[in-house]
C-alpha cells in the first residue's frame, strides 16, 4: 500500500522543513520526503498549491460514548475530526460510565478498535467518578493504554489528593491535564462575570474562579517538580501565572481553545447558547493575551475542547442550555483565519501548536511528517474560503460557535495511517 | 399627484360654515342642550370654528369636543400609514345633549360610523347630527349629512383636500388627481 | 414616528423616539381609561395570551385589564416551575400558543432571555413582562411615564433607584429608560447588592443613600428579591433598613417634594417605611393606576408593527 502526494507545499515543523517537496508513504510510514518523487502506478495526489502537513492532534474532546451516544458517537466525531484535517484526539473520561476503571477503559478501547475512523488515544479519570475523593490508581489505567489522566469537567478540590495524584502521574510518566475551576467562586454562574452579564441579568462566572485555581495547582507542581497541564486557559491572568512559571523552569504546559481567541463575552448579547461553554468566553482584552501567548509561546496548544450538546439541551433558555461547543470541523480554519490571517502566527508555527506540541505533551508519536512516522498527513487548500453551515455539519450534534462564520482554509485530504480518510 | 381645481377659498368656506351655524340654530331651535364635537384633525378646528359663528349669532357659548376616531377604526389592517394615537378631548357630558359631530370631507362614512360607536360610549346624547364641509360621495354605509357646506360630485380617481389655516397655513378645498 | 418592532424585549433595545413615542400613546390610553366605558374596540378581535412562569399578581393583572380594555381576549397561563420540571421546552410552548392563533405573548420567565428567545421562534408579538434579573421593560415604562406626569419633563431630573439592584430587573429597564431621556440615574445599595460594571451602563454608584438623595428628584425604591438567590447574597434585614431604609427621617433631610416610587409588591418596615408608603411623596397606586395605560399603548403598538409588516 503506497501513496504519493506531489507537489505541495510540505510544513512541518518538527524537521523545520516549508518547501514544495513529495512525500511518500508506504504501509502506513512515511518513507520518503524529496523533490520528484516518482513511483509509478501508485495512488497519487496533485497538491500543488497546497499545504501538506501532519494532520492535527486535537488533546481535548468529548466523543460522549459511552452514555450519551445521543450527542455524539465514536464514529461520527472521529468523522467530524477527519473533516476538520485532525487525525488523532484525546477523548476525555466524563462519559457515563466515567473512565475510572480498568474495566470501563477496556470497553471504550473495544468501542474504539470497532467504530473508530481515526486515532483515539484515552484519558483516564483521576478520581472515581470524577467526584474528587478517591483515586482511581493511576498503574492500572495506564496498563489499558491511558495517555494522560484528568477529572475535566470537575476540578480536583482536594489538594492532597491531587499531590498524590500529580506524583503517582509523574511516577508512570503521565501527563496530568488540569481544568482550573473554583466552583465556589464560579457559583453557578453561566458567563463571565461584568458589564456584559450584569446586562443580560445572567449569573456571573469570576475570572478568579479560573486563575486562582491555576495558580494553585502551578504551585503543586512546582513544589514536586511533577509535569502538569492546564487546558483550555481563558483569562489573561491564567496567562501571566504561566508565563511566570515557565520563568521558573516549572514543567506546566497549557492549551486554549479557538473559541477563546477569536469570540469575546460581547457574542452573548443575544442570548446565544452556542457561545456558553466553560470557561466562559471572557473580554476582548483576554482574547489578545491568549492570542499573544500563542504567538510567544507561553500557550504550547490548541486544542478544541470539542463538546457535542443536543438542541434539547441548547435550544432553551440560556441559563438551563448545557455548557460546551462542538469545535473538531472548525479547529483548523477558525486557528488560519484568526491566527495566520492576521499574523499572529506562521503556518509553521500554527501547526507546531495544533498538531506538533499536543503530540509531545502526550508522547505520542504524532505530529510530525518524519521518516518513519505514522502518515497521518493533512492536505489542506490555505486560501480557500468556506461558510459554516448546520447541514453540513457532520458532528451528531450542531451547537457550533461559528454558524454563518467565514472562515479561510478547507481540509481537502485527511489521511491516516498512510490511508485516505477524507473524502470519505 | 396633480391639482385639478379649487373648489372653496376662505371667503366661501367663512360663508358655508356661517350659513351652516344658521341652519343648526335653526333647526334645534336656538343653541341651548347644543354641543359641538370635531374629529381629529380637521373636524376639530372646523368644530371650534362653527361654535364661533353660533356664538356671532347666539350670543352664547356652547361646548366643544375633539375625537381621536384611531382606536375605534375597522381599517386598521389595511392602512399602509400606521396611525397616531391621540387624546380623545371631551369634558362635557354628553347624556340628552344635542351633538352636531363636526367633520371636514364626507366620502364612505367608515369615519363618521367610528365616530358614532365611539360617542356612544360617552353616554346616551338625545341626537347626533352630522355636518361636513363637503359631501363628495361613494358612501359604502348608510350615513348621510344633516348638514353640508358644499356637495361636489367627485370620482374615486380624485381626492378632496381641505387645507385650513390652522393646519396647513390658509384656507381652501381642492381636488387633486391620484 | 414609526414602531416597527415585533417584540418589546426590553429598553436597552429602544431608542430614545420609541420610548417616547409609547409614553405619547399611552397619554392617550390613560384618557380612555378615565372615561366612563374604559373599553375601546381597537384590539377587538385579537387574542393577548399571558403566560406566566413565575407567579406575579400585579404584572399579570394589568396586562389582562390592558388588554380587556382594547376589546382583546385574554387567555391567562400560569406554570409550574422547578429547576427539575422535565416538560415541554419553552420553544414548544411558545409554538402551541401560536398555533391556537394568538395574537399577542405575554411572558413572564425566571430565566434572563426567555422572552428573546421565544420572540426569535415565534412571529407573534412577544411583549416581556420580566425576565429573570434582565428587564422588566414596562414596569419601567410605567415608573417614567409617571415621573413626567409628576413633574412635567424627564430631562435633567435626578433619580435615585435604591435596593436589590444585583437582581433587580426593574432597576435595569429604568437605567437604560430614564438614561435615553436624559435623566441621571444613581444606584444606591450595600456593596454586595451593586453588580459589576452597573456603572457603565450609565448610572452613578453610591452606597451612601443620604449622598445619593441630596438633590434627588425621585426615588425608586426595589424590594429584596429573597427568592432569587442564596441568603448570604442579601444583606440582614434591620441592618439594612437602618442603612438604607427610606424612612420619614431620612427624607426630612432631602427635597420636601421628592417623589417615592416602589414596583411593588411592598415589604412595610424592609426597604420603605409604612408612612412614607403611604405619605403625600408616594405616587406608588397612581403607578399602579398608569400600569393600564403603559401597557395598553404596547399592546397596541406591537399589534400596529404586524399589521405594517403583514
């Protein structure tokens, strides 16, 4: 089985490499990267004009199976992932049953190897039933082929129980990925909490309940000197403290989602309950620290924070719709558009954020279109515009952000493990 | 929209409206258990105007009313302006009184009948006469002038504008083309 | 001046010519209601549908005489509500009512938002008669339109709104309304009860009462509204009306005409003394009583907007 794409523009950041070059890839490998390529009578793909990079590794999904395949299922958000050029994700452990068990990480690696059209790599859940009490023993969900460990969705309160946690990670080398939350000081709220929220009469969510938490948790690392990871980072002050600690040489690496760096708190004003999502969509002037950390690289990732919520529980009234965005189909054009558009960062250094970094943060050996590595190439037309549409959305679920957005680079070709994927 | 003829001038419209006030007096005998009610708008300066004249004659005050017909409109689907409301201005009362309701052009007699219906709620007057400035036609309802400063025979295609001094800077009725 | 909106959602989206165009109307509303047949057939034949998701005496029962006096029929829903009830959603509601051709959808929702969100599935009029902690634009319609026939004008008056401002969403119809005449607005509680960025709305920020009613020509007193949030939002009640109550005392001290509003329902003793509630400064019945007039002029305005449009 070999195929061969000529002719396009090859990024990958990993090897430095951005020129026109071919690539081949046989069996599933990459084997050659050089001018003119030619093996005839293979699969060929013309992609001059084209960017030819390693598909994404999108490090923050729902794919909601088992439990509410009504949202989603294996098979369609890994479907939805291939349209949006991502070839591996992480899928979180808040399904029903949450992926606190041995037992449980078993039947979802099942699911996967049957359903699956892409690279699912599993999450396991910190504490049992994520309900931040009891540890669910680390050694035993990494022997079911865990990659990282996290309670998203919940926060770890306790913070012996998250020492523990953070040393038996570190002890397995595991990535530990924080969601920075103070519930108490988030009380119940439902945005941020300002101008905008005092407006509409809806409960506010503190930027303290975010950054507080951040910094404590930085601080729990840095006294172990264990590796940990924030996701999806929305206020400047989370920002600073990582920045701060990266300073220190503390091992913390963190992602921020497309909707934080390109939508502000001013997109509620009609009570749209595709902009609610957790952490809440905060002012413009985060949305420029978050963009300016991705530039400077205090944010290493991008990651989707991919979260299917059906029209029952989005069609209603704001303050009873459910937190969370899809966000797999739009990752990497909604990053183009606002980030390479506009020159915050190159294509280079965009595909190291969504694609090269995700992978090394999970050790994984994604993201890269080295010799030797797994062909999960992504082929993508970087000019072409296209609008965001709910019938041609492909995820079970519609509750997008960017419904009626125009956005810039359409994914032409995912392909995985040296096979094409997408088209389907 | 093009002007075909003037009809009246102030001097005419003065005479009609004098002549107008003699017939009212006449008829109901002298001016007292009279009162006089406009419609909005030029029904009302046409009432106030009439109640001078009897007061020329008479010597005696009668009381003068406005109507605001908007809320009481069957057409209001089908107009393509959106109407004002305005005040309805009535501080008498209007049980066994004699009403002369006062309007400027006479046409279908949808406004005169929003008129009634909306008197009525006012209470039980004894009579309502009706005087216009000028009769033109086209009636679609049973409703007819007791008294009529001018009757000018007119097609669908025209239209009566009566311009009064109050409103429109000088007294005159023509008739326009649509 | 024209009204084009299909829906009244709430002041901060009118401008300053439509809500004086619906204080002019409702001038002329207010006649009629004097008269000795209150009822004038202008909505004859339209349905106003009142539909309540929290229970409310006073609001509904001026719209439903509103309406009744427009020659409207008046079909009153009252719904249990609990953040567990499992039921038909909103929208589904809002589309039965329509399907029974009504033509006008009052509501009432504890949730901030509700009324937009039924105005954007719906082509009915929706009208909000308080949603949440958002708006509660006709109260504030109501508390205006009798400002100005108090004192003759709203520019350049002084108004004070004192109370639950965090959840009030009364005081948040009034900054807006009272702000785009040409009022100046300050809003005056306990520090826990000021919302952030209340200030940017365009109202001062005290928590000084006796500062905030030197020079005032109104104030409009907000009850403690228990029953929306954890009692350690609030603060304790006699420490509160010991510092903000507005007593016989406090007003001694302020202009001898300052008018006192309250949107009800009173709590005699918490926020208002009972002798100034009942003191020559109140105007808080002829709120009640100006209520019909405000709210039969955006029934009737709204129901104006569809026939334009259809």
């Amino acid at each position: 089985m070999k195929l061969l794409i000529k002719g396009g523009r090859v990024i990958d950041p990993a090897n430095n490499i951005d020129e026109v070059l071919d690539i081949l890839a046989e069996d599933g490998n990459i084997t050659r990267l050089a001018k003119d390529i030619d093996v005839p009578g293979e699969q060929t793909i013309e992609a001059a004009g084209k960017i030819v990079m390693p598909a994404l590794v999108d490090m923050h999904v729902h794919l909601r199976e088992p439990g509410r395949e009504d949202k989603e299922t294996i098979k369609s958000g890994t479907l939805a992932a291939l349209k949006g050029g991502v070839a591996s994700v992480l899928v979180m452990p808040n399904t029903e049953p949450a992926m606190d068990s041995a037992e449980n990480i078993r039947m979802l690696t099942g699911l996967i190897k049957n359903s699956s059209y892409a690279n699912v790599y599993i999450c396991g859940a910190i504490t049992k039933g994520r309900y931040g009490k009891e540890l669910t023993g680390i050694a035993k969900l990494k022997n079911e082929g865990v990659v990282a460990i996290s309670d998203d969705g919940a926060a770890v309160d306790n913070e012996e129980l998250l020492l523990k946690a953070l040393l038996e990670a570190k002890e397995h080398r595991l990535p530990a990925i924080c969601h920075c939350e103070d519930r108490k000081l988030s009380n119940k709220g439902v945005m941020n909490s300002g101008l905008i929220s005092t407006r509409l009469g809806l409960r506010g969510i503190s930027r303290e309940s975010e950054y507080k938490r951040v910094e404590r948790d930085v601080s729990l690392a840095e006294r172990i000197s264990s590796p940990i990871h924030i996701t999806h980072l929305s206020c400047k002050e989370s920002v600073e403290i990582i920045a701060r600690a990266k300073k220190k040489a503390v091992k913390v690496t963190c992602d921020s989602a497309p909707h934080y760096f390109s939508l502000s708190e001013e997109a509620l004003l009609d009570y749209d309950t595709n902009m609610k999502m957790n952490p809440p969509l905060r002012t413009k002037e985060d949305v420029t620290a978050i963009k300016q950390a991705l530039k400077d690289g205090t944010i290493d990732a991008i990651a989707s924070d991919h979260a299917p919520q059906t029209i029952n529980e989005k069609e209603i009234e704001f303050e009873r719709a459910e937190f969370g965005v899809i966000g797999l189909e739009t990752l990497l054009s909604v990053s183009i558009t606002e980030l390479v558009e506009t020159g915050i960062l190159s294509f280079s250094e965009l595909i190291k954020r969504a694609a090269l970094n995700p992978a090394k943060i999970l050790k994984i050996n994604k993201g890269t279109l080295s010799i030797g590595a797994d062909a999960d190439i992504a082929i993508i037309d970087p000019y072409k515009q296209w609008t965001v549409r709910k019938e041609e959305i492909v995820s079970r679920s519609k509750n997008s952000s960017f419904l009626g957005r125009q956005l810039k680079g359409v994914v032409e070709y995912t392909i995985v493990n040296g096979k094409i994927a997408y088209p389907f | 929209m093009q002007e075909k003829a003037k009809l009246l001038d102030v001097e005419t419209i003065a005479r009609s409206l004098m002549r107008i006030a003699h017939e009212i007096l006449e008829h109901n005998r002298g001016s007292q258990n009279l009162a006089i009610v406009g419609i909005r708008s030029r029904g009302a300066h046409l009432a106030r105007r009439l109640a001078e004249c009897i007061k020329k004659i008479d010597n005696k005050e009668i009381p003068v009313g406005i109507l605001d017909i908007t809320l009481y409109r069957d057409d209001l689907t089908l107009l393509a302006a959106q109407p004002v409301v305005h005040k309805t201005e009535i501080n008498f009362d209007i049980q066994d009184k004699n009403i002369i309701l006062v309007d400027d052009v006479l046409y279908t007699g949808r406004t005169i009948r929003c008129a009634l219906s909306e008197l009525i709620d006012f209470g039980r007057p004894k009579s309502i006469q009706l005087a216009v400035l000028v009769d033109r036609g086209h009636r679609e309802l049973p409703i007819r002038a007791d008294y009529v400063g001018k009757n000018i025979p007119t097609s669908q295609d025209e239209m009566v504008e009566v311009h009064l001094a109050e409103v429109d800077g000088k007294d005159e009725v023509v008739i326009v083309e649509r | 001046m024209l009204w084009t909106k299909k829906d009244l959602l709430g002041l901060e989206y009118l401008s300053k010519e439509e809500i004086e165009l619906i204080l002019e109307t409702a001038e002329s509303f207010k006649e009629v209601t004097t008269r000795e047949i209150k009822k004038v057939p202008a909505l004859r034949g339209k349905t106003v549908v009142n539909l309540f998701y929290e229970p409310s005496t006073r609001t509904r029962v001026s719209f439903e005489v509103a309406a009744k006096r427009l020659s409207a029929d008046v079909i009153n829903i009252a719904v249990e509500t609990s953040s567990v009830r499992k039921g038909e959603t909103l929208i589904d509601t809002g589309k039965n009512i329509q399907a029974l051709k009504a033509d006008i959808l009052v509501v009432r929702h504890n949730c901030s938002g509700a009324p937009a969100l039924l105005a954007r599935s719906l082509a009915i009029n929706v009208v909000n008669a308080g949603d949440g902690w958002h708006e509660h634009p006709t109260q504030a319609l109501l508390d205006i339109f009798t400002l100005k026939e108090k004192l003759g004008r709203i520019e350049g008056l002084r108004v004070v709104i004192v109370g639950d401002i965090a959840h009030s969403r009364v005081c948040r119809s009034n900054i807006w309304g009272l702000s785009k005449l040409g009022a100046k607005v300050t809003v005056c509680a306990p520090e826990m009860l000021i919302p952030p960025g209340i200030g940017e709305m365009g109202a001062a920020v005290t928590c000084d009462i006796d500062e905030a009613l030197k020079d005032a020509d109104a104030v409009n007193v907000l009850r403690m509204q228990f029953e929306r949030d954890e009692p350690t939002a609030f603060p304790e009640q006699l420490e509160y009306f010991k510092n903000y109550g507005i007593t016989e005392e406090r007003l001694k001290r302020v202009k001898r005409n300052i008018i006192v509003m309250h949107p009800g329902p009173i709590n005699r003793g918490v926020e208002i003394a009972s002798v100034v509630a009942d003191g020559q400064n109140s105007v808080i019945l002829e709120q009640v009583t100006n209520g019909i007039a405000v709210r039969m002029a955006v029934l009737f305005l709204v129901a104006q907007a569809n026939e334009a449009k259809g």
